[in-house]
C-alpha cells in the first residue's frame, strides 16, 4: 500500500516541527551564550573603570606631592647654595680627573 499525499504531508510537517525546534534551541544556546558573555564583559569593564579612576586619583596626588618637594628642594638649593657645596666637598671624595 502506498503512502497518500497526506501522509507524506504529514511526515514532512514532524520532520519540519523537529527541524524547527532543533534551530530553535541552537539559536537559544547562542543567544544565552552572547549574553552570560557579555554580562561578564561589562563586569570586567565596570572593574577596570574604578581601578583606573584611583589610578588617577593616584597620580594626581603623585604629580602633586613632586610639585611640592620640587619647589621645597629648589627653595632649599637657592637659600642654602654656599653651605650645600660646603657640605658636598667636605662629604664627597673627588675623583682625580683623566
């Protein structure tokens, strides 16, 4: 007995039913992997944002601690000239000269 158009009809409508629910779940799985994937990426992303907000603050701090002792040390330098090279003489031995 052979199959009526029906019945081949109705084969092809399951094939078809599995087919779509085998795509439907391999996009599902892409789809949540994109998302677990990109959640950790912003996480990561929030993470570097503060780490390079402190290193700024860090710096600013650095560039402003130099600026300080810069001024101190010149200050010092242009007040204390004669006794600054006293004491370089009278602590440093001078290499003969080739």
């Amino acid at each position: 007995m052979t199959p009526t158009i029906k019945e081949i009809e109705k084969k092809q409508v399951e094939w078809l039913k599995y087919i779509n629910t085998g795509l439907l779940t391999i996009i599902l799985g892409t789809l949540m992997l994109i998302f677990n994937s990109q959640t950790s990426l912003h996480e990561a992303m929030e993470s570097q944002k503060l780490d390079i907000a402190k290193l700024s603050v860090t710096q600013t701090q650095n560039v402003q601690n130099v600026t300080q002792l810069q001024t101190r040390v010149t200050a010092l330098e242009t007040e204390n000239l004669q006794e600054l090279k006293q004491w370089i003489d009278d602590n440093y031995v001078r290499k003969p000269q080739k």
